[in-house]
C-alpha cells in the first residue's frame, strides 16, 4: 500500500548522506580558502615589515650623512675664521663613519643600501694631513665633503623614494 505520508527511510538515509558530504565539501573548502587568506595577509604584513625596516635604514643612513655634512659645514666655517684646530672635527667625522660601518653589517636583503652605505663611507673619508695642512686647503677639504655628503643623502633619498612608491 502507497501512503504519501510516509517515509521512505532507505532513500532519507541516502540524502543524509549525500548533505553530509556535500557539506563536509563546503567546509573542506572554507577552510582551505581561510588558510590561503591568512597565508596572503601574513607574506602582505612580511612585507611591510620588511619594506619599514628598509625605509628606516635609509632614514637613519640619510640622518648620520646630514651629521657628517653639518660637522664639516662647521668646521669650513671654523676655519674660514682662522681656526686651525679640527681635531674634534675630525673625530665626530670618524665616530659618525663607524656608526656607518656598524649599519653596514645591519642584516638587510638589499644590495642598494649596503652600496650606498659604503659608498657614504668612502667619500667621508678625510686626508690623514688635513690638520696639519694650510687653512685653505682645511676649508676645501671639507667643502668638498660636505658636497659628497648632499649628493650622496640625494641618492639615498632618491632610493627612500623607489622603495616607497614600489615596495617589494
């Protein structure tokens, strides 16, 4: 006898099944797809982080190079005033040089801040004669350092930009 009111258990069993596993599909994927969002957000906060770190690297390079600059800005000036004495000169020079060095050996995965770092490194250089030297040639030599200081703080700027407008 045909009752519509009943239960066909057999095939009720079968749409169980068949929900449960379309569902256990649906989570399967759910759950994958989160792991994908958060895999992305964490390699996207990596970056970030990565990419600050850099930009205050540069900061700090571009900073200890205006430093260099202002001390031989000062002691051209000292010396255009007849001052002859840059031996505390010369020292703030080579103690902003080896904060340079010890930046050098900063972990970084970029070759184009550890170059220029180097290359602030070598134009700070000063004569080891510069004291004993005329007052002239004390005031071009470091005229002529603070020019290398701002044409290298402009390089470093100029990468401070390239990796702002397109982080990694």
């Amino acid at each position: 006898m045909f009752c519509p009111l009943a239960i066909d258990w057999g095939n009720a069993a079968d749409w169980a099944s068949a929900i449960a596993s379309t569902s256990a599909v649906v989570a399967a994927l759910w759950i994958a797809f989160g792991q994908e969002r958060n895999a992305h957000r964490l390699r996207k906060l990596a970056r970030n982080e990565e990419h600050e770190r850099k930009a205050h690297l540069i900061a700090e390079v571009i900073r200890l190079s205006g430093e260099i600059e202002a001390v031989a800005i000062s002691g051209s000036n000292l010396v255009n005033l007849g001052g002859q004495d840059l031996s505390s000169q010369r020292d703030d020079i080579e103690g902003l040089r080896s904060k340079l060095r010890a930046l050098q050996q900063f972990p970084q995965s970029d070759p184009r801040i550890f170059g220029e770092i180097g290359r602030i490194i070598h134009a700070s250089e000063m004569p080891f004669d510069v004291s004993t030297a005329s007052t002239s040639y004390q005031g071009i030599i470091l005229r002529d350092l603070a020019g290398r200081m701002a044409e290298r703080r402009d390089a470093l700027a100029k990468l401070l930009s390239s990796l702002t407008l397109h982080p990694e």
